[in-house]
C-alpha cells in the first residue's frame, strides 16, 4: 500500500546541498586562496603567521551575515507557511539593509581599532605586524561584499534560486584568484595584490546575486515601509530566533583566545599549527556544515506546518551523511596528518611535528564537532532556541575557554588540543540529557531523541491516475480523514470539490506526476496543503475560489522554497 513518498524532499536536499556548501565555506575559501597565492609568491613561510591574524576579524564578519542571513531567511519563511508575505518580505528587507549599515560600523572599527587590538593580544615580531597591516587594511572591504552574496544567498536559495549564490561565489572566487596571481606575479604587489583579489572578486559576485531583483517569479520584495529606526528594533527578534549568533561570537573570541595560547605554550610552530588545523579540519568541518545549514530550512517550514513525518526523514537523512563523511575524514586526520602540512608548504621539521600532532588529537573531536552542529541547528529549526544557544554556548565558551586553561596547566601544550576535542563532544552530552528528560516528562512525545510528538496531521502522496485513497491510507489515516469529514460536516462535499478542481489543474503540467497533501486540524481551522514540484504555476482558478468562499474559506498559492505550495483553509 502507497502511504507517502519522499522525492520531492530528496531532490530538494540535493539541490540545496552545493550552494549551501559553498556559501559556508565562502570565507574559508577566500583566505585559503589568499595564504596558497601568497605562499607561491614568499619564500618565508613563516610570515603565513601574519595572514592568520586576520582570521578572527573574517570570523566576526560571519556573526553578521549569520544574523541577518540565517536568521532573517528563517524567520522571513515561518512567515511565508503564515501566509503572511509582508512580514517575510519585511525580514527580507531588513536583512539586506541592516548587514549593509553594521559592514560600513565594522569596516571603521577594524581600520581604527584592528591593528591596536592584534598588536595588543599578540605582541607579534615587527616584519609580521607589518605584513599583516598591508593584508588587511584592504581586506577589510571584501566584508561587506562577502556579507552581502551571502545574506542575499540564504534567502535566494529560500526561494528556489539555489544556482543564483553557486555561481555568484563561483565568479568570486575565480576571480580573486586570476586578479591575486596577475597582482602578485606580474605586478609584484605583495600581500597587497591577495587582498585586493578578493575585494575584486566577492563585488563582481555581489553583482551578480543582485540579478535576483530582476526574476519575475521571486517571492522576495524590498519594501519601502520599513525605517533605519525599526532595522535596529528587529535586531532583538534576529537575535532570539538565531542561536548561532552565540557560537559565531565565540568562535571569534575562542579564536582569539587559542591564538594566543598557540603564540606564549609554542611560539611560531604554534601559529603555524593552528593556522593548519583551523583551515584545514575547519574546512572539512564546513562540508558537514552544510549538510545542517541544508536541513535546517527544510525542517524549519515542515515543523511549522507539523509534518513531523518530514522533520523526521529531512534529520535522519542528514545525521547518516554526516556519519558517512566524518568518520572516514576523522581517520584521515588521524592517520596521514602530513598531508596537510604539504599542503601549506610547510618544510620545517619542528612545526610539522607539532602540525601532525594537534591534527592527530583533535581529528578524534571531529565526528563530535560535526554532529553537535547538525543537533544544535535542528533544535533552532524546531524553535528549541534555549537548547540551541545553550549548546553553542557550552562549546564555543564554557569548555572551550575553561578547557583551554584546565588543560594547558595540566599537561602543558598539548592540552591546548585536548581541550578544543572536549568542547567539541560537551555539547553531545547536553543534548542527549535533554531528550532523556523530554522522554521522562512527556509521555505523548512519540520520537525522544527528535523532541517531536503526535499532532492531528496527516499526510499522503497522490500519484498520478491513482486518485482513490483507498491507494494510500492505512487504517489510522483513514480514521482520521473520517473525523475531519464529521468536524466539516456540511462543508465536506464543497472541500473535496476543491480538493479535487485544484488537483486537476495542478495535473494538467504532464511533467508532475505527484503531489504530497496534508491535512492538519489547528484549533477551529483545517487547512489542506498540496505540495509538488515542478514550475511555479498558480493553479487556483476563479471556480476554485467561488467553492471555496460558499463554505467560509479561502484558498491561497504561495511557493516556499522553491515548492509550489496550495493552502485550503475551512473554519470547523
């Protein structure tokens, strides 16, 4: 018996997971270009120390397209299941301007300020300050070009544009490195000529993301209504519906903080090391990333609409691929760590040594790492926000920082590793402890581990030319759909018409051969959602709505994530 299928969840995840990828690893991608190009041009590979100074300013600038990027498109698609798009298009407008006003704030602090806090943090010897002064005083203008691509990316992929940031970072990123190798290579710029690629390449990528503004079936609008005044207002519900916030902020300060433990317990070989680890492991750990960063919206709009069906296989697909990816990674890093020491053409026996060393301990952290990220964006999906700050916060704070101290005075050095491996596992634990008491404290919650439990849905894929539910329903779908026909009474055979009437329209594209439909009863309101693929078409005709309003309803279309999206709602 057909009971539902989950195609059009599986081509969806597949079509988000590239461009989502390469969004995540837009910074990384950018300053692992820089220090390649640069290492082909200076012979010293010690002044690589300078260019990883930069690295906690590149990391602060994620909290701001994390802010208003993650948050505002999360929040901008709850509003969309709503049906409410002049609030989804507020968060839309909101995000955009409000990540453009705090680049042009963070670009005058980093210019005035960024030199006197690395010199005050590191004390770093004058030939580095000085290379990295050049390096960055240029670099601090990709900023908001690089927070803009990706801001505008969350929120294009949202709307089923997933290629529109693939190929505006692609062209980013070409770019820098044609312009970096002219600039250094032939005019023989530097340091200078690196930065300037990438200021170069992320503004002809911000060009061509802006292409967005002109599709004629985008479902995002910047509107006029909203004042600079209300951008900041928003800033609060940004804030408490994006518990990333947190794990960026002190990733940026932990980062700060492990740069200079590296710096005083093992001096350059411990800048170097560092360096490797955090672009190397941090890389690998951004593919499995992006795997939550896939899920997450996915779950977001279905845990909203109470499909908990579709929240379970979005989550337990995505936990196997983590699973399948970080295991056979982690054992890389532990077993040929030198590899990525070659990769930084790193030749010096004693930073290898000390390379290989902190790859091998923290490559046992990494599966930890990969899946308490994954969890802690479920639970921000399915409005768990205490869980996941809480989280993110034991992580990238608490242990990190308590462990950096604890362990660096227990075993010297080495503990620096041992501490960023238990900050990556805490956070497992936590969540673990809350499913445990979720189970014991609620007996309804049918999935512990997910924190979901049962709702008056039901859900079933309708095939074309099997247009009998006997061909889909089990025993307990069809009781349900038998108490929704008493609760509408009269109104059934209406409802069904246009059930029916919207079917056929949708149908009439040959290329559909499917259509998911739930049915949900919240308080005195059933509301029928039809779900399909394929070109984004209103199938709701003058005849549909005319049925629709003899029985009190409304019927709407309204495309989320790139699904065509058909709401019938009848009051009970």
């Amino acid at each position: 018996m057909l009971t539902r299928d989950f195609d059009f969840l599986k081509h969806k995840y597949r079509e988000l997971l590239w461009p989502t990828l390469l969004m995540l690893l837009s910074d990384k991608i950018c300053f692992i270009i820089d220090v390649a190009i640069i290492a082909l041009f200076i012979s010293d590979s010690t002044l690589l120390a300078a260019i990883n100074l930069a690295s906690p300013f590149i990391y602060f600038s994620a909290v701001l397209y994390t802010l208003f990027g993650v948050g505002g498109s999360l929040l901008a698609l709850r509003a969309k299941v709503n049906q409410d798009n002049e609030k989804a298009n507020y968060y839309f407008t909101a995000s955009i301007r409000g990540v453009l006003i705090l680049n042009i704030f963070y670009i005058l602090f980093s210019i005035f300020l960024g030199d006197n806090i690395i010199m005050a943090l590191y004390g770093p010897p004058n030939t580095i300050y000085k290379v990295f002064l050049v390096y960055f005083n240029i670099l601090v203008f990709y900023f908001p070009f690089n927070c803009y691509v990706l801001t505008m990316g969350y929120f294009v992929r949202s709307d089923g544009y997933p290629k529109l940031p693939l190929i505006a970072l692609l062209i980013a990123n070409i770019t820098n490195i044609i312009i970096s190798l002219i600039l250094m290579g032939v005019f023989d710029l530097g340091v200078a000529g690196s930065s300037l690629g990438s200021v170069i390449g992320y503004a002809l990528g911000s060009v061509y993301i802006s292409t967005y503004f002109f599709k004629e079936n985008r479902s995002f609008y910047l509107t006029t209504k909203i004042k600079v005044r209300q951008i900041f207002s928003t800033l609060k519900e940004f804030l408490m519906n994006t518990p990333e916030i947190i794990s960026r902020i002190f990733i940026t300060v932990k980062v700060l903080f492990y740069t200079v433990l590296c710096s005083e317990y093992i001096g350059i070989a411990g800048l170097m090391a560092f360096l490797v680890y955090d672009n190397s492991e941090t890389v690998v750990y951004m593919f499995l990333s992006a795997i939550a960063k896939v899920m997450s919206p996915i779950v977001t709009v279905f845990y909203k609409e109470m499909d908990y069906e579709a929240v379970e296989y979005v989550i337990r697909k995505s936990l196997k691929q983590v699973l399948i990816i970080a295991v056979p990674l982690s054992v890389l890093f532990a077993v040929y760590p030198e590899v990525f020491a070659m990769l930084f053409t790193i030749d010096d026996p004693a930073e290898i040594e000390v390379i290989c060393s902190a790859l091998r301990i923290t490559s046992v952290g990494l599966i930890g790492r990969s899946l308490s990220l994954l969890l802690s964006n479920y639970a921000q999906a399915i409005e768990q926000n205490r869980l996941s700050s809480l989280m993110s916060f034991l992580e990238e704070c608490v242990v990190a920082f308590a462990g950096g101290i604890i362990f660096t005075q227990m075993f010297g050095a080495v503990g620096i590793w041992y501490a960023l491996v238990v900050a990556d596992i805490a956070p497992l634990i936590l969540y673990g402890t809350v499913s445990f008491i979720y189970q014991k404290n609620n007996k309804d919650r049918t999935k512990s581990m997910l924190l979901l439990k049962d709702t008056n849905t039901v859900t079933w894929t309708y095939m074309r030319g099997k247009n009998e539910l006997d061909h889909y329903l089990n025993d307990d779908k069809k009781g349900f759909i038998q108490n929704i026909e008493k609760m509408l009474n009269e109104k059934t055979p209406k409802t069904i018409d246009s059930l029916e009437e919207t079917v056929e329209n949708i149908l009439k594209d040959e290329k559909i051969k499917s259509i998911d439909v739930t049915i949900i009863k919240v308080d005195e309101k059933i509301t029928i959602t039809l779900t399909y693929e394929g070109e984004l078409i209103n199938p709701i005709t003058e005849e549909t709505i005319e049925h629709i309003e003899e029985i009190d309803g409304d019927i709407e279309y309204n495309p989320i994530l790139g699904f065509n999206r058909a709401y019938i709602n009848i009051p009970i």
